[in-house]
C-alpha cells in the first residue's frame, strides 16, 4: 500500500488503533466516583424543587454587627450569616463554631437535607417554629434541600 | 465542540427523564471533565466538589439548553469556570508555590489540548458503536503490552489468518461511524 506524504492518521490502521486504545486508556483513568456522582445528580430532576437564590452572606461584605447572636441568642458568635430567598419560603443560616443554625420562613416545620458534593444526603428535622440545627459541621461543598409545608427548595453549593 | 447526532438524541431523552440516557452522557462526558480537571492540576478532593457542581449545574440546565449538540463545549467552558475558581479560593489561602497549576500554561496550548480530548471523546464514542465482536478484537489488539495472535484467536475463537483481516473491516467500521465522519469532517 502506497502512502502519501501527508496521510491523515485515521487512514492508517496502525495509526487509528493506537489512537482508539489511546482514547480508552484515558478513559480507563478517569475515576469512577466522578461517574458515580454524576449518576446520582439526576436526582435533582426528580425533586420538585425551587431554586434558592444567596441574597446575603456576610462573607462577601462587612461584618454586621446586629448578627452576632441574632438567631435564639446563640452563645457562640456568629461566624457567618447568610440568606437564601426563594419564592415560597427564606431560609436564614447562622454559622457558630460548632453548628449551623437555620431559620425557615415562614415558620413551619419540616425536614432539611443536606447533599455533600458525594454521597447520601444527611436529614435534620425542623422544628415547629422553622428552626434546624446542623451538627456537626459539614466538610467540603453541600447544598441544602429544605422541604416544609411552605414549599421544597433547593440552594447553591454552600462550603463554610 | 463540534456535531455529534446522538449527543441531541440523548440530551432530549434525558430531558424526558430517562434515567438511561443520562448514565450514557455522564459515562461518556466523565473523561473529559476529569481531564479538565487534570490540567488544572487539582487534587482528585477538588475534582470531585467540581464534577458534583458541574453534574449539577448540567441536570438543572438539561430543560434550557438551547443546543444540545453544543453540550460538550458547555461541559469544557463550565469546567474550566468551576476549576479557575478552585484555585482562586486556594490562592487566598495557601501560598502560591511550585506545584499550584498556572493557568496561562493552561490555555497557552489549550487549543492543542483541547483538540486532543475530543479526539478521544469521538473515538470513544464511535468505538461504543461498532459491533461487540470487533470491541473485543481490537480491545485486545490495542493493549499494552501486546497480546500475541495466538492467545487473542484462542480467547476469542478465531483462525489466526482471520484476525488480519477482521482487524481491517473492524477500524473500517469504526472510519464509518457519523461521530467520526463528523469529526473527521469538520
């Protein structure tokens, strides 16, 4: 078989085979959780959720000084506070050292979910009066899925 | 990115909320967000809170994706966002030292870069279309170290005289797939 000068690589058997087990070789690095996560991730379509917009969040700005222990006269200084607004229901978040204090609005109760980035979704239940705690802390990105009476809303990825 | 046909016909199934459907995107997209994730040089913790963000962001746009044959252009852009963030939060903390990733090395050749892992993604693709006979042909002709003719015509029951040609019609085959006629096309 005669080749030209300039053949282009997928007219060359030798060629185009070692591009294809190239291909599946890099493949075959990727790993699987990333697969696995991204599986999981349909889920989302099948929850009935409103998408929670971040309105506030005392980190992008200058601590005020009016949230320090505003929400139930915590003992541990805030941290952090942030707001996500959605159109059935507002979710303020207070962060101390050791929880992460949420208020709903309007004050039902309910249950909240929060995904980490991987793995099953940790449940925390919130009170009558719209108010949850999460101990301990979470590590690395999550979202929360907050579901009451008032409406399932789902926020941004959140890392503390 | 360019045309590939089934990536419509599967976005659109996805967004009926076939469940199949978009198993099959994310088995084949994986790669490529782990490859973005790679040249950035992010540590397999980041990559992960990186492909949950960018699988996420992708299900919450499925309904208003307006080209879903440009969904592997929209997989590289929003990859790439969410790994220059990656590292934009790391800079506050950490001091930048020899092995943080430099972006402008990043997209000096990322045009090389970039052209190389569709390469990949279009033979994958058109790989997973030709006959399961000839997957397991060539599987075993590609691998590294080589499998001799022998072992491969015993493992798959083939006259030694038969894999020669069999291995040509089988890469004809795969010539053939619209995914790489489309690539090879444009």
């Amino acid at each position: 078989m005669v080749r030209g000068v300039a053949d282009p690589w997928w007219n060359d058997d030798d060629q185009l085979l070692a591009a294809v087990g190239d291909a599946l070789r890099a493949a075959g690095e990727t790993p699987r959780r990333l697969v696995e996560i991204g599986k999981a991730a349909f889920v989302w379509r099948d929850i009935e959720s409103d998408l929670a917009a971040l309105t506030y969040d005392s980190a992008a700005s200058e601590p005020d000084p009016r949230l320090v222990g505003a929400l139930r006269g915590t003992e541990s200084a805030t941290l952090r506070a942030m707001t996500f607004v959605a159109s059935r229901l507002t979710i303020e978040l207070e962060l101390t050292s050791e929880a992460l204090l949420g208020q709903v609005t309007p004050f039902e109760p309910g249950e909240v979910d929060l995904w980490p980035a991987h793995g099953a979704p940790r449940p925390v239940p919130i009170d009558e009066v719209g108010w949850f705690a999460v101990r301990p802390l979470p590590t690395g990105p999550f979202r929360l899925h907050v579901r009451t009476g008032a409406g399932s809303v789902l926020t941004d990825w959140i890392t503390l | 990115m360019r045309d590939d046909p089934s990536v419509v016909t599967l976005v659109e199934r996805a967004r009926a909320n076939d469940r199949q459907a978009w198993s099959t995107i994310v088995e084949r997209y994986a790669p490529l967000v782990w490859a973005i994730c790679r040249r950035y040089r992010l540590s397999d913790a980041d990559a992960d809170d990186i492909a949950a963000t960018v699988w996420l962001r992708l299900v919450e746009n499925l309904d208003t994706i307006r080209q879903p044959a440009a969904l592997p252009g929209w997989l590289v852009r929003t990859t790439g966002h969410e790994c220059t963030r990656a590292l934009r939060s790391m800079a506050r903390v950490v001091p930048l030292d020899d092995h943080q990733p430099v972006p402008e090395e990043a997209s000096r050749s990322a045009e090389s870069w970039l052209l190389v892992e569709e390469r990949r993604l279009v033979l994958r693709t058109a790989f997973g279309g030709i006959p399961l006979n000839c997957q397991q042909l060539l599987s075993m002709l590609f691998h590294d170290p080589p499998i001799p003719y022998a072992v491969i015509g015993a493992e798959l029951d083939m006259k030694i005289g038969a894999i020669g040609p069999t291995r040509k019609r089988c890469l004809d085959k795969l010539r053939q797939h619209p995914a790489l006629a489309a690539f090879l096309d444009s």
